[in-house]
C-alpha cells in the first residue's frame, strides 16, 4: 500500500470560526465555537471536508464519497455507498494570540429585526465567540493509494482559500492557504515501510513549507463610497460595562467600523419592503419558502436553510470624528420633566466615509444587483439609516461615488414582477 500525507495550513484573513449549538439566554442567545473533549478549539473535519469538496468540483467529486442524494433507498437491491478517498483525519490550532494575559477570542454582538416595527426584536440579542484575524489552523489529510488524480487533486489544493464557519455572509470566516506539504510513504519496499514505523503521531506529517496559489483579487460586486451625515452608533452588545459608562461603538483593529451583519440586516430589511411595495413575495428569512431576499441574502427555514449570494463586508470608517459622550435622558411621562436614574451616554461617529463593499459568492439572477441599488438610493434618500436611533436623526449617510447610478425604479418593478409570476 501507498500512502500519502499532506498538511495544509490555512489563517483566518477576518474574525470567524465554527461554532456549535446555541445556548438560550435570558436576552436572546449565546454562540460558541466549537471546542474538543479537553475545552480545546476545534475546526471540525467534516467542515474541511464539505469546503474542499466544493473547492474540487465536479471533476474529483467522487475522491470525497457519495453525495447525500446519490444514497439510495437502503432496502433496494442497488444500495451502495461510497467512501471518501481523501479523509481528513485532524486540525491543529495554532492561536493567533501568543500573550497568556489576552483573550484568545472575542465576541461579536447581533440582533434580529422585527419585520412589523422595524426596530430589534425582543430577545432576539445573539453573542458570537469568534477567532481573531491571524488564527490559523494545520489541516492533516492522508490518501490511500492515491492513483492518477494525484497531481490534479494537489493543484486544486494549491489554489483553496476557502470561507469557513458562521457569518460568511457578513464577513466572516474568510481564509487563506498560508502553506501545504505533501509526503509519500510505500509502504510496499522495505525501506518504506522501515521510514512509516520509525515516524509517528503528527511526526509523520510534513511541514506546510509549500507556496500556495495566491488568491485571486475579485473585484466586488458593489463598491460605493459613503459619507456620514450625522452621529453614527453601531454598539458593541456589551452587557458587562460600567453602569454610568458611555455605550461604546463598534471597533475593529481599534478603528470605529460598521458590523457586516449590521449593513447585511439593513439591506435585506429594505429590500424585502421594495418587494412587498412592488406586490412581490419576500418573507422573514426564517421560513421554508423560497423568495428573492432569501435567495440574495440567505435563509434560515428549517427545510431550507441555505447561505447567501453574497458578502457583505464590515466597512471601517476612514477620517472618523467621534464624540466620546453625547448624553440623553428619558422623560418621566407623568411630570414631563426626566426621569430620575434615566440617564445614559453614547459614544458617536459624527462624520467620516466608509465604503459599502459587497462581493458576490453565488449566483445571481436579473433583477438582484439593481435591487441593491434601490436599497442604496433608499439610503442615500434619507429613508432608511444605520445603526442605533435612526428614527430620532442617528445613522444618516450619503452617496459620495460620483462613479453610482441610481437605478431605473419602473424598470426595477417590471423585472421583480415578471420574475414572480
């Protein structure tokens, strides 16, 4: 027999991770990564294997087994599975943060909108533990035997920089193939054999000195600059701050920035108003039917849970001004005067530019990117903001890409309807 090794060693390019089952709180939600028996992180296997499967294609499908639908009835004479040739026998972390007094992970906070109000919907909070940028992952892989696929395989390996994980589509998750090595035991001649027992444990594995195929720089599919017109609050969800403490915005790399699942959520609330107003279907994204939002921006059904077509990226604010304390206080309704013990602070951006960036990972019909568009307008009209308050003057922006169209709206109707009937 013949056996061949191969590590591959991928790094998380945005936070992400793979999480596991959600732990209801009393606000809503806790999601964890996964962790091993030892409280270790884990990426699971078969998460590397179902992103590789899809990386490979058509022409090596069959190296990773049967696919669900080909398993047949198994009572019928012609049952028969396949196993996968390709197994993926391990992941090792390799931790980004290498100071014992950091956190490892952090969290990342979200919410759901109620269709009816359009504000959040109550406890509906969910907590997301992710992985810093710059975590990294050594991937063992062994195959049996391998036969004249071999260099095929390895050239699709070369060129893999997959998304993994929860959050895709607003950003997350995003990696890249830093390094791979591939080792070849034959174990057929005695000197094979003698070198496969004399190494053991991950000692058998090479080192992922290889250099992988660059990524390629796709051009997204919107790329739209925009200017802040008043404050700005994008929260951080953090529960374990100071009572009298300002509520602090969102930050990455200590820059101020909006979530992607902030702009995912304002964009897809738009666009499933723009298809109601027009008399086509869009439902609330958690149902088992099939419309165009669900399409665009993915659905949770629990028959029809499928990921988005596209990216939404988390925009970091560029020249930010940011005003530590902007203070406001509730009214008591029975005096008119405030409310004693009401008191609280906001940390704002009151102007900047950032730029709304939305890259496409799926297929796309007519009718979908001008959709977008008309979501953008409603922005850039003052219709619709983004973040905290912004039906009290938060959250304001501008087109400022002299390069942007608004879309032809009657055109826009005439396709969503069509595309419906």
């Amino acid at each position: 027999m013949k056996v061949l090794l191969l590590t591959a060693r991928i790094r998380l390019e945005t936070e992400g991770g793979v999480v596991g089952t959600e732990v209801p709180t009393e606000r809503g939600s806790d999601l964890r990564l996964r962790r091993d028996p030892a409280g270790g992180i884990h990426l699971p296997g078969t998460t590397v294997a179902g992103s590789l499967r899809e990386h490979c294609g058509e022409e090596l499908d069959d190296l990773f087994g049967s696919k669900p639908e080909e398993r047949k009835d198994p009572d019928s004479e012609d049952f028969a599975l396949t196993p996968s040739a390709i197994q993926v026998l391990g992941t090792r972390y390799r931790p980004a943060v290498d100071d014992p007094g950091r956190d490892e992970t952090g969290h990342h906070a979200r919410t759901a909108i109620d269709r009816s109000r359009g504000a959040a919907r109550n406890n509906a909070l969910h907590r997301v533990e992710q992985l810093p940028r710059g975590t990294e992952f050594d991937i063992m892989l062994r195959w049996n035997n391998p036969d004249q696929r071999r260099e095929a395989f390895l050239t699709k390996l070369k060129s893999w920089h997959p998304r993994l994980g929860r959050g895709v589509t607003t950003g997350a998750g995003k990696c890249r193939l830093i390094g791979w090595g591939a080792a070849d035991y034959d174990l057929t001649t005695p000197e094979g054999l003698l070198h496969w027992v004399r190494r053991t444990g991950l000692d058998s594995y090479p080192e992922p000195t290889s250099q992988p195929v660059p990524a390629p720089a796709a051009e997204p599919l919107l790329n739209v600059r925009m200017t802040i017109v008043d404050g700005l609050h994008c929260g951080t969800g953090d529960e374990d701050k100071p009572e009298q403490a300002p509520r602090e915005i969102f930050r990455l790399d200590d820059a101020p920035a909006i979530p992607g699942s902030t702009l995912k959520g304002i964009m897809r609330s738009r666009a499933e108003y723009i298809c109601r107003v027009v008399g086509v279907p869009a439902c609330n994204g958690q149902e088992d039917d099939e419309c165009r939002p669900c399409r665009i921006f993915g659905s949770g059904g629990h028959e029809s849970a499928r990921r988005g077509a596209i990216v939404v990226r988390t925009a970091v604010i560029e020249n930010p001004v940011v005003e530590k304390e902007r203070p406001h206080v509730a009214i008591d309704r029975f005096s008119g005067g405030y409310k004693d013990g009401a008191l609280y602070k906001d940390e704002l951006v009151v102007a900047g530019q950032f730029r709304l960036r939305i890259d496409q990972i799926g297929k796309l019909e007519d009718g979908d990117l001008p959709l977008l568009n008309a979501v953008i307008a409603d922005l850039n009209d003052g219709l619709i903001g983004i973040g905290q308050s912004t039906m009290r003057g938060y959250g304001t922006v501008r087109v400022a890409d002299s390069d942007w169209r608004e879309p032809d709206l009657s055109s826009l109707a005439s396709t969503l309807r069509k595309d419906a009937a």
